[in-house]
C-alpha cells in the first residue's frame, strides 16, 4: 500500500528534551511538508521541502528543524526552544508545490509535553 | 493576503438529512479551494477542490461545493449524511499555483441517529 506513516502516534517529552518525529512515505512525492494543529484551529506550517537536502521555513518554524536526507523521509524535530510543543503534528506529501499537486497527510503524532 | 473563514463550528445534522457547511474566503488572486476531512485521530482526507475549472465541484462520499466569486465562498453540501460522515472538515485555501495552504478553524459534524 502505498501512503504516508507517522510514527510514534502518542510521544509524551518532559519539558527541556528535544524529540523526534518520524515521517516517511513511499508515494515517490517531491515535496514533503509538516504542519501543527491546535485544537480548534486549522493547520499550520512548520517547515516544507521541496526536493532532497532542501527545506524551508514555513509560518512557525520557531523551536522546530528538520531534515530532508532521502526521498522518502521528512524528520521533525521538536527542541526545548519551542515555547508551547503539546499538539498534534501531522505530515503531508505531495508530488510538487504547485496547487494543483493535492497534498497527502500521514495519520499525525500527538505530542504531549509533561 | 490569503484567509478563509468557517462559518459555523460545529453543525449536528440527523442521518438521511442534508449537510451545508458554510465557508467564505478572502484572497487577492484567483483563489485554489479545497476542502478537508478528518476523522478522530486521524490524518485529513481531500473531499475535493476548485482550481478555477467547473464552479460546481463534485467529490469523494456524496459531496459537492460550488465556487461563487460574487459570495466569495465555497459550501460544502451532501444531500443525505450518513453516520460515517462524523467529522471534521476543514475549508482550505491556496493562491493559485502556489503549495501554501491557509486552513479555516474546521467544522465538527454530529450524525444523530
């Protein structure tokens, strides 16, 4: 089957410990991007790739980096910078960025900092 | 400046009912329209999306928006909600050929029995 995996899907961190989420995904998209989702409101952009070893910031990318080292894979991680990191973190695909290429989404990660 | 506004938070409909949920857009451009599902815990779902083609869009389950430029919204409609339907939804909007999304806050849908 062909799709976008998260892993875990519940991360618990105490405060001061960065962490990683997992994205990968085997649809041989280009373009990966990661978004934050607070309750009560849409989306939001953290940071986007476009092709391999390339990546940029998106709306809110305070606190968080990312890598893009292999096609199929878009790890985020979560540093202590980031003032308010307990929310619920969903990846996307897509074969380019133009507006025609309909992003995919992975199933998320639910981050939850004690 | 691109945005987009959900109209109702959340809409409780009886199963075999009609659903109508309401979204207004702002945008200096053409603007591309998607709309969203997502189900509990879950990633989201493309319903369907307008990019500047036919105004009456048709999508996956049964639904189906139209574009009116004059309203500067972008409904979303299903004649007969089944109990699946419970979600959320999420109007989208993109400056055309652009990647960025600018999401509304989404709307919660009840399917009542």
């Amino acid at each position: 089957d062909g799709g976008i995996t998260q892993s875990p899907k519940y991360l618990f961190r105490k405060e001061g410990q960065n962490v990683t989420l997992s994205c990968e995904q085997n649809l041989n998209h280009d373009a990966m991007y990661w978004y934050r989702q607070d309750p009560g409101q849409g989306l939001r952009l953290i940071y986007y790739s476009q092709i391999v070893n390339d990546f940029q910031k998106g709306d809110i990318a305070e606190g968080y980096s990312v890598s893009r080292e292999k096609k199929e894979s878009f790890p985020l991680t979560v540093t202590s910078a980031q003032k308010n990191p307990t929310a619920f973190y969903l990846c996307a695909s897509s074969n380019g960025l133009a507006v025609t290429d309909t992003q995919y989404f992975g199933p998320g990660t639910r981050l939850t900092v004690l | 400046a691109q945005s987009v506004t959900q109209l109702d938070s959340h809409v409780s409909v009886s199963e075999g009912t009609p659903v109508l949920l309401r979204c207004n857009y702002s945008s200096s451009y053409s603007p591309s329209l998607f709309w969203y599902v997502q189900h509990p815990n879950k990633g989201l779902q493309l319903l369907l999306k307008y990019t500047s083609a036919a105004t009456l869009v048709k999508g996956i389950n049964g639904f189906e928006a139209e574009f009116k430029k004059s309203e500067t919204s972008f409904h979303l409609t299903k004649p007969s909600a089944h109990m699946s339907d419970a979600a959320e939804y999420f109007c989208v909007v993109s400056e055309t050929n652009d990647y960025k999304l600018s999401f509304g806050a989404g709307t919660t849908v009840t399917v009542r029995a």
